[in-house]
C-alpha cells in the first residue's frame, strides 16, 4: 500500500493500546507487520467473482 508507514502504525497502535513496547523489539515488530502488510496484500489483489460465496463451514 502506498503512503502507509508500517513505522509509524506501529508506533501509533502501540500509545493507542497502552503498549508498553521496548526499542529493543521495535524493528522485530515493524519487521514483522512489513511482511504481515505484504501477504494481506496479496491476498486482497486475488480477483473474485461475484458469484462467490461465503462458505457457513470451512472443511479442508
């Protein structure tokens, strides 16, 4: 996603949460919501049809 600061959400969710996050963890933490940020993303490109629907019980 253009324009979004994994850094700066971080940081944000972090005093919204009262989180407690030592600068030690803070680049693991940001490191890690990169890579979350960049499988949602590819997720989110997958095309769906609009006949899709939404199963009521997932069965592998």
């Amino acid at each position: 996603m253009e324009g979004f600061n994994v850094g700066e959400y971080v940081d944000q969710m972090a005093l919204l949460l009262d989180l407690q996050l030592r600068d030690e963890y803070h680049d693991g933490v940001v490191e890690n919501f990169e890579r979350i940020s960049a499988i949602a993303n590819l997720v989110n490109s997958f095309p769906l049809t609009e006949d899709i629907e939404a199963a009521p019980v997932f069965e592998p």
